[in-house]
C-alpha cells in the first residue's frame, strides 16, 4: 500500500505540470459522436485557433473514416460530424471543450445512425 500511494502521489505531481500549459490562445474541442454499433461513444480532437469558443458558429463540419466505426464500407467511407452541443471540457479545463455531434452522408443527408434528426 505505501508503495502504491507513493506511486499514485509521483503520479499527481508529474502530472501537474501538464495540466496548466500554455495553449497559445488556442482551444481543445473533443469532437464526440456515437458510432455505428449505437452502443459506443467516439471521438477526436480538433484544435481551434481562437482564444474562446462562445457558439457552434466557431466550429467547423469534421469528418472521419467510418469504415473504422461500423458507419461506412471501405471504398467510401467519409462520415461528416456537425456540432450540435458545447460544454465545458472538466478534465482538460481551461477553454477546453466537449462537442456532441451528429452524424452526416457527404451529401448532407443526417447518417442512417443518426437517429436525433
């Protein structure tokens, strides 16, 4: 036990330094979306070059390769992701934040697992 709460301690303080670095007036989305399976949460993170982001108007449409989450086959596998909700990041802090987002065909059309539109 002494052992493991020293570790777990080391741990904490060498993780301290990471926690407050200096983003250079840029902020962390995690880009969130459920995958094709509808049982498991995805996700990426995108960097955003603003000191703030207040709207979904300040994010971009992202996309992702949905052969690798059961959304696509292989030989055209592009699945666009469209913010729909913002929310604080708690374990980035700062500016960081969350992106729920819904899934879209490269024609625009919601994705046949994207049961919220």
């Amino acid at each position: 036990y002494f052992i493991q709460s020293n570790l777990r301690k080391g741990t904490r303080k060498l993780m301290e330094k990471y926690d407050h670095l200096d983003q250079n007036g840029k902020v962390m989305a995690y880009y969130m979306w459920i995958d094709g399976t509808r049982q498991n949460v995805r996700g990426k993170t995108k960097t955003i070059d603003k000191a703030e982001v207040t709207s979904l108007d300040d994010l971009p449409m992202w996309n992702f390769d949905g052969s690798s989450t059961n959304q696509a086959s292989g030989d055209d596998s592009d699945v666009f992701i469209k913010p729909v909700r913002i929310f604080k990041d708690p374990f980035r802090g700062g500016k960081n934040i969350l992106v729920l987002c819904e899934c879209y065909c490269p024609d625009g059309t919601p994705h046949p697992t994207n049961r919220r539109c």
